[in-house]
C-alpha cells in the first residue's frame, strides 16, 4: 500500500490560521505514526495556548483507511460540530498517519452548529492545501540468501526496483539479504534468480 503522509521531523507542525467572525481558528497539524504522538502534539498545543476556548481534534495513526488508531474530539464544543467534521476532511484527504488539533479563541459570535462544522473542516481543508507530504511505502521482509560472489548483483537489483536492503547477516557460505518488499507488488525474484543462474534461495518463513 501507497499513500502519503505529512513530511515532517517528529516533534514539527505546520501550523495555519483563519478568522471567522472574530473567531480564530490555528490548525496544528504533525505526523503521527502512533496515538502517542498524537497525544504529544494535542498536550504541546494544549500548553501553547491554555488560555483558547477549545483545542478540538482528529487524528489517523495509520494508514488511510485505518479503523483503530483514530479519534476525534469536539473539547466542550456542540457535538458533532468540530471532531467528526474535522476527521471527515483527514479521511477525504486520503492521507496516513496525520494528526490535527484546531484551537479556536472565541470571538463573540455564535456561528450554529452548522457553522462551526463548517468552519472546523474549512480550517483542516486549508491546512492540508499547503502541508508538505511524502510518499510511504508499506513493505514486508523478504530473507534472501546468496552467495558472496552474488551480493553486489543483487543488491544492483534491488536498488534498481526500489526494493531496500535493510539488514545483511553474513555466514560462512553466504550471506542472507532482508529485503523490504512493497506489500503491494506481487513478489516475483525470478529476473533476479536468472541473472544470479540460479544461486539464490528464499529463507523467508513466510514462503
């Protein structure tokens, strides 16, 4: 599986505002590969601005699709008016691994329920129209045992289809590749068992 995710350092975010009706609306958004970090961004974002009104949230700590690793918070506004419409936007967006926290200063107005909803998504939607991301690649470990006169030609291999090398165990009589091989590319080494005539073997326990 491909999709993409915020192309930020762990503890980063990108971080946007608007204003409606003298409402101010930041939108913090990081990657989040776990809950954990999500929780980390929403406490960061908590402490910056302990004196806003809400820090309403959304998160998906996983792929796009992901029905687990996710939440959502409306933090003391109507229910359904911020959270949901806000994870509607993250989930529409088809990206992984993302979390956002929308903190509002309260302006005076009342905007409705309908009103806030659409300005929780509005603030995500133009969060993620200037964020910066990256493809991720979902991959499997695939053990390959060669001989050592074979290494240098597979890995050639593997570099030249993108597959990584990313972990070498060296025996006496070879020495045993772990491949990661993308979860959504069926797993076809026969180009590669042909320019090596045959001096390979699969150990993945798998196969």
């Amino acid at each position: 599986m491909r999709y993409a995710v915020p192309d930020l350092a762990e503890g980063a975010r990108h971080e946007t505002e608007l204003e409606i009706e003298r409402s101010r609306f930041i939108t913090w958004t990081a990657h989040t590969p776990g809950a954990m970090a999500f929780e980390t961004l929403l406490s960061e974002a908590r402490r910056a601005h302990s004196n806003a009104s809400h820090h309403c949230s959304a998160f998906i700590a996983g792929p796009p699709g992901e029905q687990n690793a996710i939440g959502f918070s409306d933090d003391g506004e109507p229910g359904g008016t911020a959270g949901r419409p806000m994870f509607q936007v993250l989930e529409g967006a088809g990206l992984g691994r993302i979390g956002c926290v929308v903190i509002r200063y309260f302006g005076g107005i009342k905007l409705g329920t309908g009103g806030l909803a659409r300005a929780y998504a509005q603030a995500v939607s133009e969060a993620l129209d200037t964020l910066p991301r990256r493809e991720v690649i979902e991959r499997t470990p695939l053990n390959l045992k060669v001989d050592f006169a074979g290494e240098a030609e597979a890995r050639a291999w593997c570099g030249a289809h993108d597959i990584p090398v990313e972990h070498a165990d060296y025996q006496a009589d070879g020495v045993t590749l772990t491949l990661g091989w993308p979860s959504d590319i069926e797993r076809d080494l026969e180009p590669l068992n042909s320019r090596l005539k045959g001096r390979m073997t699969l150990v993945d326990p798998l196969l």
